[in-house]
C-alpha cells in the first residue's frame, strides 16, 4: 500500500504532479489552497477527494502519510517543520529565507527516520543521471569548467502576488537558480566557497491598467560560483525572452564535455570531430522539470511500494534527492549571491546553523 498523499498548492506544478503521483498508484487523498475556492477547484478538477484552506485540516487527515509542498516560499518552513513534528513524510521547495531553510535542517535533523527532501526533480532527469554517471566514469577527464543557461518567458504571475517580490522568495535566482545551485553541486559532487553575482529586474511593473504594481523580483541572474577543488561554475537566467524555452548545462573538463540540452544528453571526447548524443528525449516534447518529476515521483513509489506501514520508506530509490541540509546549502548560496550583487565585490559561501537551539522544535510544535 502507498501512502496517502496530501498536497499544498494549486499552481501549475501541482496540476503536473498529482497526475504523476495518481499514475504510479499514490492516493492523493487531500489538497490545500490559499483560499477555500482555489482549493475546492483543484479538487475538482484533479479528482482530489478532500480540499481545504486550513493547513491543519490536511496535516491531521488520517489518511495523509506523505506531504508535498508547493506553496509560495514564505508558507514553506511552517508546513514543513509542523509536519514532519507530526510524523510525516515531507517533499518541500526551496524556503524564502536562510532561517527557515535553518529551522528545516533542525527539523529533519530531530525526525531522521521521516522522509524529507526538497523536491528539485532535475536530480532526477535521466539526462543528468547519465550526466553524472559518465562525470564519474572519467568521460570528461579532469572537470575544469560548469557553464549553464536558462532563458525563457515572464516567471510573475497574471495578477500581484508572492512571485513579485523578492523577499518572498520572487525571482529568477530563487526560483530557478535555486534548482541550478543545487544541480550543479550534485552533478560535481562539490560546493561553492566564493561567489560573484548580479541580478537586474527589467520589468518594473506590473498588473492589469489601473492595479499597476511596483517589481522587486530579478528576471536576469548572472553569477559565478567557484567550487572547492577549483571547478568555476558560470550560470545565466533570463526570463526576458518570451517564446524561447532554453535549458542548457555544460560539464568540461581536461579531456571531454557533456551538454545536457533540454532533456536530451550530447558529449565529445577530445578525440572525437563531432559530438555524439548519448540520450535523446524518446519524443517527448515535455521539459527538463515535468521529465524530472516524472522519474521522481516513480522513484517514490519504489522507495514506499515494499513496505508493510505505509508510513515507512527504504532510501535507495530517493537516495539522489537533495535533502534539507542541501537546501540549506543552495539558500546560503543564493544570500551569497545577492550580497554580492549589492557589494559587487566576490563574497564567501559559509553553511552554518544559526539562530537556532536544540529546543526549537519543541517550541514550534506546542504552540
């Protein structure tokens, strides 16, 4: 028996996930929306037996084991750490802040027999599987240099809300860059020690005529990251480019590359005149994230399929997955970064606790 699932969100990953998590046999038993309407909607649409605007109403289902939370950034932490003191399994995006990415850490720390991970499904894409694999194999010789690029359309939604502002976790570095911080540390098995970035927002307002609102969030990200052992990483996001759907990640090293274009995967050996492609797509005309989650979520179901309590998961098939202490790392990256942007000077990476005690829990969870 898989576990019952509860979702919270209503925005267009969930609309992809529950299919997904349907599909492999996960009873997706309730679902949280800001509002009563937007959940009951949902519900609606998705065959989702339960809907609510009360986070606890999905949290104390009887029938929820497992959580996945795609709310905006600032409602993350709360959900999080609340369920995991329940005693549930927890699939989380990327928190608004380096405290609530801390409080998360502490969390998990104190309930290590729960699942909990951060839902970066491009772990997960075959394309970077097999990236990693021939990384490791020596395709590439000695690695030297990661560049990546993401172009694409507008990421603010139709009318004001969380994805505005940058405090809330808005914009292209927290959104996306977060997913790129995370993959690239995982593909390389390494970290970033310094950093040097900038962020501009091109497009300052937004909103229907006469609700004109003011944008705080970037939707151009440049930055550089240098990586213990000296790899230098080089990533560009621009969501400036309606139209263009452009999702490249490139690994060189002393004696070959790997490019990983879409969900497609290419390399040349030195000695090679042409590259070869060592993975296409199978025809899928889906992206890199929704290919991703799609191979997540069957990795899901492997890692709670065996098991008798439906509370209870084994670790191999999820053991790819980011984990807290990983999210963690990429929110500390991403500070780094917009430090940077305002010193323009390079600024060092330092993971660290703070502002948290053993007894944070404790307090959180009685209130």
């Amino acid at each position: 028996m898989l576990p019952g699932v509860g979702v919270f969100g209503t925005g267009q990953t969930v609309r992809v996930l529950v299919p997904l998590l349907q599909k492999e046999g996960f009873p997706v038993q309730a679902v949280w929306g800001r509002t009563q309407e937007e959940a009951e909607s949902l519900a609606s649409e998705l065959d989702i037996p339960f809907s609510t605007n009360k986070t606890d109403d999905v949290l104390l289902h009887p029938e929820v084991h497992l959580v996945c939370i795609l709310t905006p950034p600032p409602h993350t932490r709360q959900i999080a750490v609340k369920a995991l003191g329940i005693g549930k399994n927890v699939i989380s995006e990327q928190a608004a802040t380096l405290t609530d990415a801390c409080k998360m850490v502490t969390a998990a720390r104190y309930y290590p027999q729960l699942m909990s991970i951060m839902g970066n499904s491009l772990r997960f894409l075959p394309a970077f599987v097999q990236m990693k694999r021939l990384l490791g194999e020596g395709y590439c010789g000695n690695l030297q240099v990661c560049e990546a690029r993401v172009y694409g359309g507008s990421l603010l939604s139709q009318s004001y809300g969380w994805a505005w502002e940058e405090l809330m976790g808005g914009g292209g570095l927290h959104t996306v860059g977060s997913c790129i911080i995370d993959l690239l540390s995982h593909l390389t098995g390494r970290r970033a020690v310094r950093v040097h970035g900038m962020l501009r927002t091109f497009v300052h307002q937004g909103g229907p005529a006469g609700g004109i609102r003011s944008v705080t969030a970037d939707d151009y990200a440049c930055f550089q990251l240098l990586m213990n052992g000296g790899v230098v990483c080089s990533v560009t996001l621009n969501f400036n480019l309606p139209g263009t759907d452009v999702h490249e990640i490139m690994l060189v090293g002393s004696s070959g590359r790997l490019v990983a274009r879409g969900t497609e995967l290419y390399g040349q050996r030195a000695s090679m005149q042409v590259e070869e492609r060592l993975l296409s797509d199978g025809g899928e005309a889906v992206g890199p994230s929704v290919r991703g989650l799609n191979s997540m979520v069957t990795q899901l179901r492997l890692s709670f399929q065996t098991q008798e309590d439906r509370r209870s998961w084994v670790r191999h098939p999820v053991s790819m997955a980011a984990s807290f202490e990983d999210g963690l790392y990429v929110q500390t990256v991403v500070d780094a970064i917009k430090r940077s942007n305002r010193t323009g000077e390079w600024e060092s990476v330092e993971v660290k606790i703070q502002d948290v005690d053993s007894n944070h829990n404790h307090r959180t969870l009685s209130n």
